[in-house]
C-alpha cells in the first residue's frame, strides 16, 4: 500500500505539473488527482496521505515556479501555499468518504477548491492568480461556465471531475455518487455547446503591434524614446493601410508625452517619471484628442513606485462600447466586471508577459472575456499578441520576436452582458457556505469505524 501511495502521488503530481497553471495540456487536470484521490479515501493512516499530497501539489506548481522564479521570488511561497491547500482538500475528502459518504466526499473536495481560492483571490495582491479553473481555459465548452460562475465555476468543475472520477473507480454502482457530479457536469456541457452555437456579432479589424527589442527599454534609458517612438510610427502606417478600427501597443513601450496620430483609434502602453513615482498608461488616441488610463494593479515587487489607478476607461469604436486595461488588470476578476456591468463589447489591453509564461497569463485574460461576455486584443511584449472572442474562442494569436510583429485580424464583437457580470461571486460565495457547512459536519459527527464496503 506504501508503495501504491507513492506511486500515485507521483503520477498525479505528474500530471499536474503539464497541466495546471500552464495552460499547455490543461484537459489533463480532470484526471491528474484521479491515483491520489483513489488512495488517499483508502489509506488506513491520515498523515501519510497528507505527505503524499503536499507533494504531488507541489510538483503541480513546477510551471509558475519555472516562469517566475529567477525574477519574483514570492512564487515559492505561494508555490508552498497552493501545494498544502491541495494537500488538505484530500484530507477534507478523505474525512467525508470515511465518514459520511461518498458522494458527499466528491460534493466537499470540489466546494473546499472553490471556496479557498475565492477567499485567497479577496486578499491577494494577484488576484486569481493560481486557480485551478484556468487549466480549463481551452476546453472550450466547458470554459462557458465562467459566464455563469466566473472562475469559481470552472475550479469547480476543474475539482469535481478528478473526484468523482476516483470514487467511481472504486464505488462503479454508487449512483448517487455518480450523479452529484456527472448531472453538474452534462448541464455545464450542454450549456457550453449551446452558447457556441449562437452566433458571432459584427466584427472589428484590430491591428495589434509589439517589438521585443524595446520592451521595457524606455525604464532604464528615457533617451531613447524618440527612437522607440520613430519605430512605432512607421508599423502604425504599414497597420493602417490595413484600415483596422484600432490598433494596439504593448505596455511601457513609449515615453510619456509621445504624440501618435492615425486613421485608427490606438492604444498605447506609456511608461515615465512622476513626482512621487511612476506611471503606467495606456494612452487612447482618437485623432487629435487623447485620454489617459492609469493601471490599477500592480506586479508585487517589482512595480511597489508607480501610482495606482483607479478609474475606468469606456470609449465608442464603430457603434461599440470599448474598454481599456492594462496586463495584470486582467487579473481581477471584480475589476474587468465593471465593464461587463456597462456592456463593453470589446477589451484592449497593452500587456507584458514575462516570456516563460506568455500562454498562461494570455490566457487568464481569455477567461476573464468569458465572465463578461467581452472580446478581446491583447498585445503583449514577450509574450503572445491574441485576438480573442466573447465565448474565447482564439481568432488569431502570434508570438513576439526581437523585431516588428504585427497580427492583424477581424474580430467579432461580444454582447457584453452576462450572468456572471449581473450577479457577481454568488456561486462562489455558495461553495464557500456549503464548504463551511460540511466542514461543520465532519467535525462534529462522532467518528466511527469505516466498513470495508466503503472503501471497497
């Protein structure tokens, strides 16, 4: 059995590692608990399977280790963090299985994975950043969730999945095990299906715009701005030949101050000195009049000078309501809801990604497309420029070089109205209350002996 566990913790860790939090093979993550669950609910001792997960949950942390661990040292700590909230989600559904039932035990790891990150995400500097729904992010039926649930919904299913999955392979003919995940699951599918049916709205040509070479260039050397400016001037008229209703520029790319023109709208990434500190901008420039938006959030520890935002920016292109933000602004999901509450149709957003994980936080972003029924165009440097629709599907993406990169493309709108964008984090808020319930429960019924059909 000691050898089982091992081997199981190993294998799940495993697999977690390809997929959770890279985005790369993130359909892997509805299975990866599955050997770990299987022994955890039959180990005849607790605290071994509590090593094994901590483990296996930090093996699964190998991606966000690999992409920032050289630049933002506090992934290790959240590494830990994630690895023994992991770790005790299996201890919690192991308690429920032995003690309770079953199906309760599936119903319990699935609301504990929720809820904690729900909480984690009110009190976090980095928002969701981390949640295990966004290894959901291109099953693509099931990502339509998030329209209703937000990214609660999709850890959820991203948890209830491997946990029923488990119990199923131990308990074949528990029906009502099998349908406390199995029903959640088809209705989310089918929901899933039918919104990718509806059709797409009216489409916008969008140009986005990077160059490696210059990313973050005007920090450190301001002289070089007229340089920097001169190079962006000449892709915006090779864009504009295209004739795009707006064209995008990562962010901090420009000087502050720096003057474009052009036949399109454009937003440009603008970075310069402040009395007091620093500020990060995206600038919006309509003909001859430009407007200003500042970015709310902040990497920690690296962006500690610059002065917060903390206003919205919604402007008309073509009859539609546009937003703006900047990079890690998508990574609040209450923040992009302010502009899914006023129907914004489509997102633009200057970014930059630190290289490593350019799939992963391009695709967070996509997630928050879904909770609010937005498109989006978002150009990153060394990351990925991608164009995207309300229901996430990728209409184009391309990689950054250490040249001019251009991805030009016809974007359909969204409807900018969603469930999710109405009601909030109520699902979220309900697996809170239905984890704190069962938790209540477990420790207050007594303990009894665990018949060898349970852990048949």
């Amino acid at each position: 059995m000691k050898l089982w566990g091992i081997v199981a913790a190993l294998l799940s860790g495993a697999l977690l590692a390809v997929s959770r939090d890279t985005g790369q093979f993130g359909w892997l993550v509805l299975v990866a608990p599955v050997p770990l669950l299987v022994y955890a609910v039959r180990a005849p001792k607790a605290w071994p399977v509590f090593g094994l997960a901590l483990i296996a949950g930090l093996m699964g942390e190998a991606g966000p280790v690999w992409f920032y661990g050289r630049v933002l040292p506090l992934i290790y700590g959240l590494a830990v963090y994630q690895a023994l909230v992991f770790a005790l989600a299996v201890l919690f559904m192991r308690g429920l299985y032995r003690r309770i039932s079953p199906a309760v035990a599936v119903l319990g790891f699935a609301a504990m994975t929720a809820a904690i990150e729900y909480l984690y995400g009110l009190v976090s500097p980095n928002g969701s950043f981390g949640a295990l729904g966004y290894a959901m992010v291109d099953v693509v039926p099931l990502l339509q969730t998030a329209s209703l649930a937000g990214i609660a919904g999709l850890s959820f299913l991203a948890a209830i999945i491997p946990a029923g999955l488990a119990v199923l392979c131990l308990r074949p003919r528990d029906v009502t095990a099998l349908a406390v995940w199995a029903l959640p699951v088809v209705a989310a599918l089918v929901y899933g299906f039918w919104q990718l049916a509806q059709p797409s709205g009216l489409s916008l040509r969008i140009a986005l715009l990077s160059d490696d070479r210059y990313a973050g260039r005007i920090y450190d050397h301001p002289e070089a701005g007229p340089e920097i400016s001169a190079a962006f001037t000449a892709q915006i008229a090779q864009a504009t030949a295209q004739k795009p209703a707006a064209i995008v520029i990562p962010e901090k790319m420009l000087a502050t101050g720096t003057q474009l023109t052009s036949d399109s709208v454009i937003v440009a990434g603008l970075d310069g000195p402040v009395k007091g500190g620093r500020l990060n901008i995206a600038a919006l420039y309509e003909g001859a009049n430009v407007r200003l938006y500042l970015k709310k959030r902040m990497v920690p520890g690296l962006e500690a000078e610059y002065v917060r935002g903390h206003a919205e920016l919604i402007t008309p292109i073509d009859g539609q309501r546009v937003g703006i933000a900047i990079c890690k602004d998508m990574d609040f999901a209450s923040d992009l809801r302010l502009y899914g509450k006023r129907d914004v149709a489509l997102m633009l957003v200057p970014a930059w990604d630190f290289d490593r994980d350019a799939y992963l936080h391009g695709r967070m972003a996509v997630v928050r497309s879904v909770e609010n029924g937005f498109s989006l165009a978002r150009s990153a440097s060394q990351g990925l420029m991608t164009l995207n629709d309300s229901k996430g599907r990728i209409i184009a993406e391309k990689r950054t070089v250490k040249g001019p990169s251009m991805l030009v493309g016809d974007l359909p709108m969204g409807s900018g109205h969603t469930l999710y964008s109405r009601i909030g984090d109520l699902f979220a808020q309900g697996g809170l209350a239905l984890w704190l319930g069962l938790l209540g429960l477990l420790i207050w019924r007594p303990k009894t002996a665990v018949s060898k059909s349970t852990l048949a």
